[in-house]
C-alpha cells in the first residue's frame, strides 16, 4: 500500500531469530520475504552477530505488542487497562502512545508507524566501550595478538583491575568489537587469534537438530554462584563435539574445579535418547558428592534432560545461544580432543575403549591451574578427604 511505512527492523529480527534457531541464511531471507542476496548482506554487514537493537528484550516493546496497544486503543481502552493486558508499566504505555504525537498531532496511534520509528532511533550511535577507552583498547588487543581468548582477557581484567570498572569489558563485547563492522574499537584482523580464527561468526545449528528451544529448562541465570568460583567440586559442562557433516558425535563432559574429563559414546546417532543414555550410564559411577549440577548449551540432543536429572539426580541449567564462554572449561577441552578426534572426520569409528583411553591420558596430564597435578590426582585427593563418601576408581 503506497505511504505504508516499511519494517526492515522487524523483517531483520524475524531473520536473525530464524538464523539463530539453525536456518541457513538464504532460506531465512525467503522465508521473511527478502531474496537471499539481502540476506546475505545483513549477515555479512553485521559479522554474523544479530545487532544488539534488534535483540528482542523485556524492555523494549515488540511489534506485536504495538499491534495490541492499537487495537486496544481503537476500542476506547486507557493506559492502565492496557498496561495491565499487556503486563507493562502504565508509564511505558503513555510513552508509547505519545511517541508520535508531535510529528503526527492528531492521528490515531499505528503499530507499523510506531514500530519504524523506534527502529529509527535505536539506530542512534553509542560509543563501544573499546572505541572510546584508549588503555583498554590497547590491553585487550595485546592479549589477543598473544591469543588470549576473550574469556580470558575479561575476567583476567577484574582480578588485574577490580576496583576499575573502566578497564573491564565483557566477552560478548570484545567479540562483538571485532565481528561487527562499525562496532569500533578492534580491527576484524584480530579475529585470526580467536581459536576459530574465522572472520565471521559462524550461525550455529545448521544440522536441524542442535538448535531450538527446549521445554522446561532452566537457565544458567539460576544457578548457585558457587559453581562459578570452582570451590566445590560436582559442578560439571558438556557438549557434544561433531563429526564429518554433522553425522558423528562424541559427548565430552568436565568436572570444573579438577578438570576431570568424561567422554560418552554414541557409534550409532547423537539424538536426545543417546546422550541421555550415555550421561547417565557414565555419571551414575560418580560418588553422589561429585554429582551436582551439569551446565550444556541448547543443544536439542538434551530434549531428555528432566529424565537425565531424575536418574543422576544432577541439577541441569541451559547456557544463552551463543555464548560458549559460559561453559569456558568445556570448550577449552573440546579444544585440547579435536588433537585426538580432528574436525571433518567420522567420529562413529572410535570405540569406546579408545574414548576411555583418551579421557585418560587428558585426566593424567598435569594442568598449571592445579599446581601441576593432574585432574585424576585433584580428584582422588578431593574424594580421600574425610568429609566425602568413598568412590570409584577414577584415574584408570
């Protein structure tokens, strides 16, 4: 319709949630109405990273909830009887309806009008946090160069500087700094330090199975903080690592505060029933002291994690979408198996006494962060203290 105002804002967060749940960039620009090539432009410009305006957030008003206020406000309804429908604050309502009354005195409130508007103006510059501050800028590059990852750097910054909050800078910033053209700051070059070395980032799932969202889990928000500060052990992360197209799978699984590693094997898929079958199987040997909480990203291949936590009686909590620093021991390990298991080969090969061979030589390998014990040698000290129940032999 001629005068109609257009979306982009809106297509763009339809595309980006699609791309985010495993749909492969040209067919998530079909299927919001735009040709693959602008969609590939989007992905490009933006370095594979959703841009932060288009995040869809508690605070800001979706279109659809635009499109409720205007038809709640045709019918006669008030700020407060459409804040309480909308389960808003009455001043967000107000605000929202007067957004257009200047430029528009007069008119009756359009969700579309509305919506194009708020685009407009989220689109107003603000200064990244490595663009504007010189020291940190140059901190955090010279511990890329030396391939620091951006983990790393971030929390070795609050132990460097914890009364400076001016030199802290989270992971997703640093990423976002180098991925995302115009975001300031780092040059995209420095992404050949990140252990993926890609220029881009990568949207992840393609497989249709890995992405989507699982019922009834529960957020890594909610867990305890102390699994956070590795004091206590029984706090663990896993993943899977994939094989040749996607076809093969190893489950690696790590004990936080020793580094201990277990690998599950699934020669013949990596579904939910597999993995659930092997986490149990392997985390059932565990003594009950070391089976607390597991961490996992949103993989679909944890569809049975309810069942996973009755049987292993283990607290499970999901990561937020692409944010692998959240399970930072497990990636680093996944990093260390792919000497063992490389990227581009048939996983299912592997036996699972060549799984457990390997868990072992990692488990008896000794780590800097344990005083140079090995995490068997951790493990074994932590379950020989008086307090613990005994356990299972763990260092074969």
């Amino acid at each position: 319709m001629r005068g109609r105002p257009r979306l982009p804002g809106e297509l763009q967060r339809r595309f980006w949630i699609l791309v985010r749940i495993g749909v492969g960039v040209p067919e998530a620009a079909v299927a919001v109405g735009v040709s693959p090539r602008t969609g590939s432009g989007w992905f490009d410009q933006a370095g594979g990273v959703m841009p932060s305006m288009l995040e869809p957030t508690g605070r800001r008003l979706s279109f659809g909830e635009r499109e409720e206020i205007a038809c709640l406000r045709a019918t006669g309804s008030g700020v407060r009887e459409i804040a309480r429908h909308l389960h808003r604050d009455p001043s967000t309502i107000s605000r929202e309806l007067g957004r257009l009354s200047l430029s528009s005195p007069g008119q009756p409130y359009r969700a579309s009008t509305a919506q194009a508007d708020a685009d407009v103006k989220a689109k107003r510059p603000k200064p990244a946090k490595l663009a504007t501050n010189l020291v940190l800028r140059r901190h955090v590059q010279a511990k890329l160069e030396l391939n620091h990852s951006p983990e790393q750097i971030s929390q070795r910054l609050r132990q460097d500087y914890p009364d400076d909050p001016e030199m802290h800078v989270s992971p997703e910033t640093i990423y976002q700094s180098i991925y995302v053209q115009g975001r300031g700051g780092l040059r995209r070059e420095l992404a050949k330090h990140l252990r993926t070395g890609r220029v881009r980032r990568a949207p992840r799932g393609r497989d249709g199975e890995r992405r989507g969202r699982i019922p009834g889990m529960i957020n890594i928000s909610e867990r305890p903080a102390e699994v956070d500060d590795r004091a206590v052990p029984g706090h663990w992360e896993g993943d899977l690592i994939i094989g040749q197209n996607g076809a093969s799978a190893i489950g690696t699984i790590v004990e936080r505060k020793t580094g201990f590693v277990l690998l599950l094997h699934l020669p013949d898929n990596h579904g939910a029933l597999a993995v659930e079958e092997q986490i149990i199987t392997k985390m059932s040997d565990l003594p009950e002291i070391l089976r607390l909480t597991l961490t996992w990203d949103q993989g679909r291949e944890m569809a049975n994690h309810a069942q996973i936590a009755v049987a292993t009686d283990l607290d499970i909590y999901f990561c937020d979408p692409h944010a692998p620093w959240q399970r930072g021991s497990n990636e680093n390990t996944n990093g260390l198996l792919r000497q063992y298991f490389p990227k581009s080969t048939d996983l299912s090969v592997h036996g699972a006494g060549y799984l457990d061979y390997v868990a072992a030589e990692l488990n008896n390998r000794p780590r800097k962060r344990l005083n140079w014990r090995t995490p068997a040698e951790a493990l074994d000290e932590l379950l020989s203290q008086p307090f613990n129940p005994p356990g299972v032999a763990l260092t074969g």
